[in-house]
C-alpha cells in the first residue's frame, strides 16, 4: 500500500513535471526558428518600425484643415472638451499624404463647410510643414462610428471627414462621412 501511494502521490508527478518541463524547452525552441522572436530589434507587423505616429501626443495641435474660407485647427485624439471649433485626428488612420485613410473627426456645427466641398470643391490640409489638397469623392452614412473608420475606401491616400448627424434625441443618430481623394502635395506652407 505504501509503495503504491509512494508511486501515484511523488514519483509519477515528478516523472511527468520532468517531461513537461523538457517537452516545454524542446517546443519553445523548435518556435524559436519558426516564428521571429525578437532579436533585439523592434518588430512591427503592421507599420514601419519607426513611424512618425509617434510624434504626435494626444491633445495635440498637429495641423490644419481648410475648405475655401472656413479654416479649422487639426488636433491629434482629441477629446470632446477639445474638439469645438477645431477636428480630430483618429490615431487609427494614416496621416495626410500617406497611403491609406485618414480619419477626421468633427463636430456637426463645425463639418458644415466641409460638406459643401461635395460640390467639387478642394480641401487643403496643413501638416507637418507640407500643404496637402484633396478633391470630393462620394459620401456615405453609416449607424456607428466603427464603421465609418473600418471604411476603407478604394483610393490608395484617402481622406475621410465625418460627424455624427443628430436625430431627436440622439437614441438612432447616423454618422455622415465625405470621402475626398489626395491630389498632390508640397513642401512648406
């Protein structure tokens, strides 16, 4: 009886703690060659290794937006209490001249100049010392705000300025997004 609960309460355990344990290092070596483990060097799947996102910080004055007359301040991640009178920058977006989206945020009083550039007007976009000019090209709504940033437009450098269109109480507001497309840019303002 005593060799029996010897064997099934502290051998048998320990024999199989062993196992596991050269069974853990043996897999995680294997890995090792499969799958890039950090080498010391920053990996990034999705963005280039060092990004000029990382300049920008929240709350932050990063450029300007501008349709004919009506001029509005660009703020990166801005919170509400920020964002009247001037937009946000969604930070899950590309940046003004880069491939792929650029989400701006607005509040409704302030996109109304903006949705009149529908109309084939330009909209100019000051950022990092460079004057970027996009042209209209479709609107859309959509029920959330998930949606309108998941929106990727079939325009390589694309631009997407939306707001939330209020609807009595605000239980069913749709969000009104414009889609502009990126015609050139230059250097300095």
């Amino acid at each position: 009886m005593k060799k029996d609960f010897r064997n099934a309460a502290i051998i048998l355990p320990a024999i199989l703690t062993v196992i596991l344990f050269i069974a853990f290092f043996v897999c995680m070596s294997v890995m090792d060659n499969c799958i890039p483990f950090s080498d010391g060097e920053t990996v990034a799947y999705f963005d280039s290794a060092v990004s000029d996102k990382e300049a920008y910080s929240d709350n932050s004055l990063c450029g300007s937006i501008s349709c004919e007359k009506a001029e509005t301040d660009i703020i990166y991640n801005a919170d509400y209490s920020n964002m009247n009178g001037s937009a946000s920058l969604i930070p899950d977006g590309a940046r003004p001249g880069e491939t792929g989206c650029v989400y701006i945020k607005m509040l409704p009083s302030d996109i109304k100049p903006f949705a009149k550039a529908s109309s084939g007007k330009s909209v100019t976009v000051n950022a990092q010392n460079k004057k970027y000019i996009y042209t209209y090209a479709y609107k859309f709504t959509s029920k959330s705000e998930y949606k309108i940033t998941s929106e990727n437009p079939d325009i390589s450098k694309a631009m997407i300025i939306y707001s939330i269109t209020p609807k009595g109480a605000g239980i069913s507001d749709d969000y009104t997004a414009y889609v502009f497309e990126l015609q050139g840019g230059s250097n300095g303002t």
